[in-house]
C-alpha cells in the first residue's frame, strides 16, 4: 500500500519539508539496515538502486562475521549486494524531523536475481507459491515488548543488570497503568498511523511494564514491513523519551516472556477462503488442511518462529507461552488456537513466535507449511480441550539445538526454501549455539562458584 507516491516525495522535498530518505534493507535478525541520504539524492538517483556489503545477511546480533556461510565470506572477500527501493513502500516518518524512509529488495548484481536467504525474498517466494494456487495470505502479528524506566545507554552502561520495568505491576487490559505510559505510547500509535501503517489498538500485556501493539491484518508482505518498521519505531521512540524497550523473548525468568501471535488466513478473490458457513466452527476444507499442514511442520519450522538460544526459555507452562504443538477452539494453552470461529474472521493464531521473530522469515516458514499441508491433503486433527500444558507428548522443540536440528533435516522446507536457504540459516542457528557454549555466564558462576 502506498502511502507516499514518489511525486508526493518530490513536492515535499521541494517544499523543504523532507531532506532525508530512510534506505532499509531487512537483515536476518529482522533489523533496519540501510543508510541516510540526502533527499535531493535520493531523488535523483539513488531511488533506482544503491549497495550494500554482503555480510548483512550472513552475520549475528553483534555484527561479527561468523565463518560457515557459503554466501560470502573473508575468502569472497564480503562484496556487495544491491539494495533496490520498493517505492511503494514510501512512507513518512513522523517521529524523525523531515524524515522519509523507503524498504528494499536485495539483488544480486552479478546473476541480477534477488537474494535467495534475504528475508523479503523468502517471504515473497512462499506469497508467490500460494499466490499460483489463486490465494491470498492475509496476515497479522502482534508485537508484545517491556518498556523499561531507563534509558538503553543507562542499561547498557549498568551490564544489563539495572532492569526496572517502567511500571510496578501486572498491567494486562489495565487502563490506569498504561495511562501512566501513554507519553510513550501514544507517539508510537500516532506516528505510525501517520506513516500509514493501520495500528489498531495498544494495551498492556499481562507483566510490569509490559505493552502490546496491533496492526491490522494485511497483505503477508505488507504485514512483515509494518512490524519491522513498528519495532524499530518502538525503540526509537522509547529513546527519544529517554526510556529502554526490549523485544527479547524472556528478559527474566520470573517475568513472563514476550510473544509474536501470527493471525492467518487465505482469501480467494476478495473473499475469505477460510469460512465456510456449513461447517459447525465455520472453517473449510482449504482452512483445515492448511492447519494439519502448520500442526505436521511445527518442529521443522521452530527455528523461525524461536531463532536464539533466549526464545527457547520463553516456552513455560502455565505462561500464556506454548509448551505443545496442539489447536484448540480459542484456547490460549494451545500452539495454535482458532479465533472468529463461524464468521467470516475465521483465522488460525501461531502462538510460537516470540518477540524476537523475523517476521519475514516466520510467515515465510508458515506459508510454506500450510501450503505442504493444502498439497498433501491433510486431515485436522480433532481439537485439543481443556489445559494443553497438562497434556503429553508434541512439544515443540525444547531447545535451540532441536530446533536446528528439525530445520536441517526438513524435506518440507527444502523443497520449499531449497537446500541454500535452508542450509544458511541452520549455519545462523549453529553460530548463536556455538557463541552461547563458549561463554560462561552468571547462573553458572552464581550457582557453582563457592558450592561446587
Ligand atoms: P485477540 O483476541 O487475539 O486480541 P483481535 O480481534 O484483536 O484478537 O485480532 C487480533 C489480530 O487479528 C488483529 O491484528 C486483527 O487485525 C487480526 N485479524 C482479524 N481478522 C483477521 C483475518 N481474517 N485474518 C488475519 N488476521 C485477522
């Protein structure tokens, strides 16, 4: 959806109201990178395409360059990608001062393709599978994250240690407590909204300190660029105020985890797919073996819905977080719950993710199952009632470890993803397991230090 043609750009440059364009690539960690131009370049030339080092898709949190990655490398020499403006991806950026911002593809320069592992790319092969089936994958997710009291140079400054969450209790639908946080959140609904990005609602989520931002469900593609350019709005506009946020899955063990729900359904011609009024939870044939499809590849695609070593200790009984790969009838115990039953919003929630997805690259994953599943013509299970977490059996996979695991040894997502894909992003997952096994942290010290 195109919130700002590149005529509109034009004229506001030319009024003197932007003076810089935002150029923002999407790197495997689902981050911002890019660069700043001037406008008056940008719209000049640097809107048809600029560049940008290959290490961006091939290394971690931290910047560092991992070695395994068959797409580049110290040897290769780290060359460059080209970075190609999506123009209709123009927006405003109304929380920076005369601020546009545009997203990129990533090509190729020598073969001219896109980037088979950039994580736009990803996503739009899956769009483009099911598209061929004459569907539509509309989708939403949700960002649950904690604001903090101080700044992020004040926690980083104090070693991660000096974590107060910006209010002192459980804030879940509480009107009093997030009205203290509103100096925050209020510029993160109205800017985006101004930015064209269809935020619904915030509230608070069920911890201290801890809030919730909807988005109106969209396109997939759609959907995955409003989140990425949500989050960092978030933490821009926590910083602007002088205030931490944090998306990590689990920031303590004892505080509950955040969550990335994925709300998804399929539409046919401007209808929705999924509804189908005679059956008794109004779901159709194409819904439920979309459905047996996510159910049957849930450990293979674990990987993109939990992709650090933190998500995997967000997965806790009795939490709200999943512990088990089951569907229910609007059931929060359960991996996948239905929501909108026998109405025409009739849709499955993933409750996997955690706040740290790529959402590029878990709906990627997701559209990849589904479509396994409608392929296969896979029956649905019976739902699951009652406490899933009491239940046994099909838990997700427990650790990151097992989760690389599924991901390597996965047929499904090979065939869909190809074996390149696959193969870099279990050389991501296997660099965050060897990076966590070298480090000696706190609990171990705290732990064995005097009584071992
Ligand atoms: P909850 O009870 O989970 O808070 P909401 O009614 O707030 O449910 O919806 C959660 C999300 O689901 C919203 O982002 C909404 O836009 C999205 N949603 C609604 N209908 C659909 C649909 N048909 N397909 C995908 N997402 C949808």
């Amino acid at each position: 959806m195109s919130v700002l043609s590149f005529d509109a750009l034009k004229t506001q440059v030319a009024e003197g109201l932007i003076d810089t364009v935002l150029v923002c690539g999407v790197d495997m960690q689902g981050r911002l990178m890019g660069k700043r131009f001037t406008a008056g370049h940008f719209i000049a030339s640097a809107w048809q395409e600029t560049h940008c080092c290959n290490y961006l898709l091939a290394t971690d949190l931290e910047m560092a360059t991992p070695e395994g990655f068959a797409s580049t490398s110290w040897e290769a020499g780290y060359g460059d990608y080209v970075m190609k403006p999506d123009l209709t991806t123009l927006r405003p950026v109304p929380w920076l001062e005369g601020t546009a911002m545009v997203m990129c593809d990533l090509i190729d320069h020598h073969t001219h393709e896109a980037v088979p592992h950039s994580p736009r790319a990803m996503l739009k092969a899956q769009i483009a599978r099911i598209e061929a089936m004459g569907l539509t994958p509309m989708m939403a997710t949700e960002l649950e994250f904690f604001l903090f009291e101080k700044s992020f140079d004040e926690i980083r400054k104090s070693g991660y240690r000096d974590l107060a969450p910006i209010s002192g209790y459980n804030e879940d639908y509480h009107i009093f407590q997030t009205t203290k946080e509103e100096g925050i959140m209020r510029p993160i609904r109205n800017h985006l909204w101004a930015a064209g990005i269809p935020i619904e609602n915030s509230k608070g989520e069920a911890e201290a300190g801890q809030e919730e931002l909807n988005i109106k469900y969209a396109p997939a593609l759609d959907t995955a660029d409003y989140h990425t350019i949500a989050k960092n709005a978030i933490k821009e506009i926590a910083w602007q105020q002088g205030h931490g946020a944090t998306f990590l899955s689990k920031y303590s063990h004892d505080r509950v985890g955040s969550s990335s729900h994925v709300h998804q359904s399929l539409w046919k011609d401007g209808k929705p797919a999924f509804f189908d009024p005679e059956d008794k939870l109004g779901m159709s044939a194409l819904m439920k073996s979309y459905m047996a499809g996510l159910l049957k590849y849930a450990p293979d695609i674990t990987y993109f819905l939990a992709p650090y070593i933190n998500s995997y200790k967000r997965f806790q009984k009795g939490t709200f977080a999943p512990t088990r790969i089951t569907w229910s009838v609007d059931n929060r115990t359960a991996g996948f719950r239905l929501c909108g039953e026998s109405s025409r919003a009739v849709r499955v929630e993933c409750r996997i993710g955690g706040s740290d997805i790529n959402p590029y690259l878990a709906m990627a994953a997701m559209l990849a199952a589904g479509i396994a599943g409608i392929e296969e013509g896979l029956e649905l299970a019976p739902p699951a009632a009652g406490d899933s977490y009491a239940g046994e059996g099909n838990t997700i996979p427990t650790t990151l470890i097992r989760a690389r695991d599924a991901l390597m040894g996965s047929k499904m997502l090979r065939a869909a993803m190809s074996d390149w894909v696959v193969d870099h992003y279990a050389r991501a997952a296997q660099v965050e397991i060897e990076d966590f096994e070298r480090v000696v942290t706190d609990y171990e010290i705290a732990r064995g230090f005097e009584r071992a």
